[in-house]
C-alpha cells in the first residue's frame, strides 16, 4: 500500500537517493562519521513517519481485533489473521505464518480474595488476580492465616512456620532505580518462583505483590512457574495499593485470614503462529536484519503498550522503507512472534528454523518496552560491536534517540543468540511501563501518537542503515 508522498518529502528523498548507496550496498564514508546522504535519510523518514505516520493507526486495529490476545485464545488467532493480512495489505514479500504449538492457559470466571475471620477487620475485598500458570483452588477456595515475606530466602528460613498458609510476597520495585525494567529485574522472582519456594515448605497458596511502579487498585498478571517435583499451589498478584492495605493490617491484626478462590485452569495446546514479511534484500538477500516484537498479549487490558506497540514498530517501520522506495541492499525480516509471555515457543520455533534456512540473520532488533519516546537503542556483543553501531547515533539525535548503550535485545530473538545473531533493543523511556504493564491498565489511550510514530521511525531508519553497511 504505497502512499502519495508529498512533494516536499519525494524532493528531499531524490536528494538522499541520489547520494545514499552506490547500488552495491557499500557507502563510502569518513571513518566513524555516517555518509552526510544518510542524514538526509533519517530526516525524511522522520519527516514522513510524523506527516503519514500509520503505526497508530495500525494500534487501533489490532487492539480492536485482538484485545487480551494470550498465547491459544480465539483473540490471538484474530491477531495472527491480521497480523497476515496487513502485512499483505503492506506489499511486504515473502509473506507466511509459521506453524507454532501453544499453551493454553485461561483465567476462568472466578477470582476472589478477602481479608476473613478478622474481629478487627471484619471481610475486606482484596483486589486480585490469577497469575498465568497458576493451578485453581479447591471450588470452596482456601481460606488461610496469611505470612508476609519479602524474598524467596525468607521463605527458606522461616521453614515450616509457613506450612499450612499463605506467603504474601511484599518487596515493591525499587524506586531508586534510573530505568525500571532494573527495578522489575529486581522484584520478579517474586512473582515467577514464588508459589514454589512456599510450597516447598508447606504453603497452600501465595500473593504476590504487583510488579508495578504505581500505587493503585490494579492487580498486574504475569507468568509464573512450578517445578515437576513440587505441590503447585494457586498464585495470584495483589493491587499494590491492597498489598499495602494488607500489609498493615497484618501488623494490626497478625490472626487475621485470607480467603482465595481462582478457577484458572490449562488446557490442551493450541495451533498458533508467528507472523513474517520481509522487503528483500537487493545485493544480499541471503543476508537478514531482522525486525521482532510479539503477538501476544496478557489477557488484561488491551496489550497496547505490551507488545501491541512494538508490533506496529515493527509493522510501520517496513511501511516507510517502502513508501519511500527505498532498496535495502539486506533483506529486513518483520517477524511478529507468538507467546512470549507465557511459553516463549514462537522465539524457540523461529530459532530453530533459522538454522537450516540458509540465511544468515545478522541482527535482530526487539521492541518489547512499550510505545514510549524513543531514546536510543541496546546492543549485546563485543565492544567492537557496540562501536560499530554507535557510528549511527548522530542519525538519531535530531529526536533525542541517540543513545546507543550495552544491554540485552529482548526474549523473543535471544535464541537467535546460538546463531551468532547481533541482538539490540529499541529503548523508549521505561518511566511509565511498569504503572501500565500485565494490567487492566495496558490500553490504547496510555499510548501516544507522536511517541508511537517516532519510535517506528527509529527502528526504520536503523534497519535500513544496518541493511547498507552491514554489521
Ligand atoms: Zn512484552
């Protein structure tokens, strides 16, 4: 679907053309300085992403079609669909879905949890909910002295003082963190490991604070895990503001009981897939920056910042490189994978086919932290590496995203890492993702336009300098 470009951006794109590549996917440029072309380049796919920007757009669409998208709902399936068609509508090549066997985890209708048996307290609602994986509790619930924790070591040492109740997991994200994926980093093997600590000796359910950098009602979801050789107990996530609530109340009142009732369950594995569309390499095809974000979303809010904004990174991204009727000399593979949060099976599937494809994916780019401000990027590798790709930061200081720092790509291309693959991640500002993140909260009207569209504009204009020079 190629856009009319206004005249002012097809002048000052002849004008990039004219001097961007020599059509051998080479440019000649002063060391450690981009070709002066390329800067032009960058400008005019800023110019048009803010102009005719179309990764909002997209947004709306896949929120509307597939809200609560988690991994072998009917939702996730509506998202693969579109996820195909658009990338059709698009006039991406290569187009495909590749086949990847899911897990099927739902919430269920029932979930309940009350501060019970309380001369002080009486019965106060708790704001809860199941975390992905969790078993369900007996149909009467579980009702159980509550211990309140806050590190799995703790659980370890009080031994068999929590046998018989429930652990209540309270170590909030550090606000002293500068960037709060570290804070959530710090705070989620909570969340993940927690039901088996406990269980371990002897708990018969875990809460668990919310991963979330804000205090309010909202209880935040996420993947959790048992191990084959111990009881799986029910999991649930607790609002922040009632861990807090709870927490006092514990000190007011140490007797009181707590009264959980999920019916969450697992069902068999579901057929799903991973997305892919590429614009073909045109001197090495063979060669693949590759462009990831995932499908799936929690079945809270809309996914709109987690991942529904780095698909249509990823999505927009191809759109302007072809709007503009740029020729990557590499090919730059879209790939929107399925079931991140709960499985990672997409990543390891495309991995996997990876190997033998006879392509060499050069480096793969994750956006997965949300549709915020672009502010530069990550890269994993030697420092060799890192200065190569730091060469383009000057691309990017016109929107202030020109910080090129060390750091992780993201879950879904690391199994790419066996293969040798380069791994950087689009950074946005992460202040306000960890309010929104695996919560009710996760919507579309938390996701602003013009951050949106440049953060596209970013992955674009880096996909397409790695396509000319290479790594
Ligand atoms: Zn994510």
């Amino acid at each position: 679907m190629m856009r009319r470009l206004k005249p002012f951006l097809m002048f000052s794109l002849m004008l990039s053309l004219l001097v961007a590549g020599n059509g051998q996917g080479q440019v000649n440029h002063p060391a450690n300085q981009p070709d002066s072309s390329y800067y032009r380049l960058a400008s005019t796919l800023i110019d048009s992403a803010l102009a005719h920007g179309r990764a909002y757009a997209m947004l709306q669409e896949l929120v509307r079609v597939g809200t609560a998208r988690l991994s072998g709902s009917p939702q996730a399936a509506a998202a693969v669909e579109w996820a195909y068609q658009t990338m059709k509508a698009l006039g991406l090549e290569n187009v495909h879905r590749q086949p990847v066997l899911v897990p099927h985890w739902v919430r269920g209708e029932v979930e309940y949890a009350a501060i019970v048996n309380s001369g002080r307290f009486g019965t106060v609602p708790l704001s809860i909910c199941a975390l992905g994986g969790s078993v369900a509790t007996p149909e009467t619930g579980i009702t159980a002295p509550v211990v309140e924790v806050h590190s799995l070591e703790e659980v370890e040492k009080l031994g068999d003082r929590v046998k018989g109740k429930i652990v209540f997991y309270n170590r909030p994200l550090d606000p002293t963190q500068r960037v709060t994926f570290r804070a959530y980093a710090g705070a989620v093997d909570q969340r993940t490991y927690g039901a088996v600590y406990a269980a371990r000796q002897g708990a018969v359910a875990v809460l668990v604070r919310s991963m979330s950098t804000s205090l309010d009602d909202v209880p935040h979801t996420g993947a959790m895990r048992y191990k084959p050789d111990v009881p799986k107990i029910p999991a649930a996530a607790i609002s922040t503001l009632d861990a807090e609530f709870l927490s006092r109340a514990l000190k007011a009142d140490p007797e009181l009981q707590v009264r959980l009732q999920l019916n969450c369950r697992t069902l068999p594995d579901v057929r799903s897939a991973n997305v892919i569309g590429e614009i073909r390499g045109s001197q090495h095809p063979e060669e693949v920056i590759l462009l990831g974000a995932h499908l799936d979303a929690w079945d809270k809010g809309q996914g709109a910042h987690d991942d529904g904004s780095g698909c249509v990174h990823v999505l927009e991204a191809l759109r302007l490189i072809r709007a503009l009727g740029l020729k990557p000399a590499r090919t730059i593979r879209g790939v929107l994978y399925m079931n991140e949060e709960n499985g990672l099976r997409g990543a390891r599937a495309y991995a996997d086919s990876a190997r033998n494809s006879g392509l060499t994916h050069l480096v793969a780019i994750e956006s997965d932290r949300g549709g915020f401000t672009p502010r530069g990027f990550t890269v994993g590798g030697t420092d060799d590496v890192l200065a190569r790709i730091q060469r383009w930061a000057g691309l990017f200081s016109e929107i202030g995203a020109d910080r090129i720092v060390r750091g992780g790509g993201g879950a879904d291309i690391s199994p790419l890492k066996k293969l040798g693959t380069v791994q950087m991640g689009l950074v946005v500002d992460s202040n306000r993702y960890f309010d929104y993140h695996h919560s009710d909260n996760d919507t579309i009207d938390k996701v602003n336009q013009r951050e949106l569209e440049l953060g596209a504009a970013s992955l674009a204009i880096m996909a397409y300098v790695l396509s000319m020079e290479g790594i």
